[in-house]
C-alpha cells in the first residue's frame, strides 16, 4: 500500500528539497572516490592559495569541482540502481557503471588539466 504525500510549496519546498541534498551528500561522504576528490579540492585550494591565483581562477577551480562532485553523484546513483535492479552479473549493468565511471574519469582530467594549467601560468608563465 503507498502512502500519499503532501506536495510541498514554498518554504516547506525549499527545507524538504536542502534535507533530501544534505541526505545525498552524507551517502556521498560514504564513497571513498568522493573523499579522494575532495580532498584534491582542498589540495586545490591551499595550492592556488599559496600561487596567489585570481578570483577567475578559485572560481573555475571550484566550479569544475562542483561539476565533479555532481557527476560522482550520479554515479554513484547509477551504481546504486543498477546493484538493485541486477544484484547478479550483467553485462548490461556492467556497462551502465562503466560509463558512469568514465564520466567521472572524463571531469577528473578536465580539473587535473585545468590545474596544471593555472599553476604552470603562475609559477612559470
């Protein structure tokens, strides 16, 4: 038997959709490959701190990192569908979760480049 739900406007909208976003991020938190990224965005931080980067330069970082961050949600939501749709072997599951992982891989190399780029121009540039 399902239960039926009040729609939520307005503030009660917000207070429910900022519970059910903290709820994702504390199952993120549960992900090592999560914690690896942000610890790289600390990292980050601290390495464009002591470099003396620009505003343009922490905002791009941290915005590709939010990208990252978002992209390792949904894989991890991928992951956690799929597991629960096929918990056996399946091909199709198989590559569900391969290419949630290259898009990760994919914004991985985009901030690792990205990186690379801004501490080469102000170190060297």
């Amino acid at each position: 038997m399902s239960e039926v739900f009040e729609k939520k406007t307005g503030v009660k909208h917000f207070i429910a959709a900022a519970t059910y976003s903290w709820g994702g991020f504390t199952r993120l938190l549960g992900e090592a490959a999560f914690r690896q990224e942000a610890f790289a965005f600390v990292l980050g931080v601290v390495a464009y701190g002591i470099s003396g980067a620009s505003l343009v330069h922490y905002v791009t970082f941290v915005a590709l990192m939010l990208l990252l961050f978002a992209f390792e949600a949904i894989n991890t939501a991928i992951e956690e569908i799929v597991d629960h749709v096929s918990p056996g072997y399946s091909l199709a599951a198989k590559h569900a979760k391969d290419l949630g992982s290259f898009a990760c891989m994919c914004l991985i190399i985009i901030n690792g480049a990205n990186v690379a780029y801004t501490l080469y121009v102000l170190w060297l540039g």
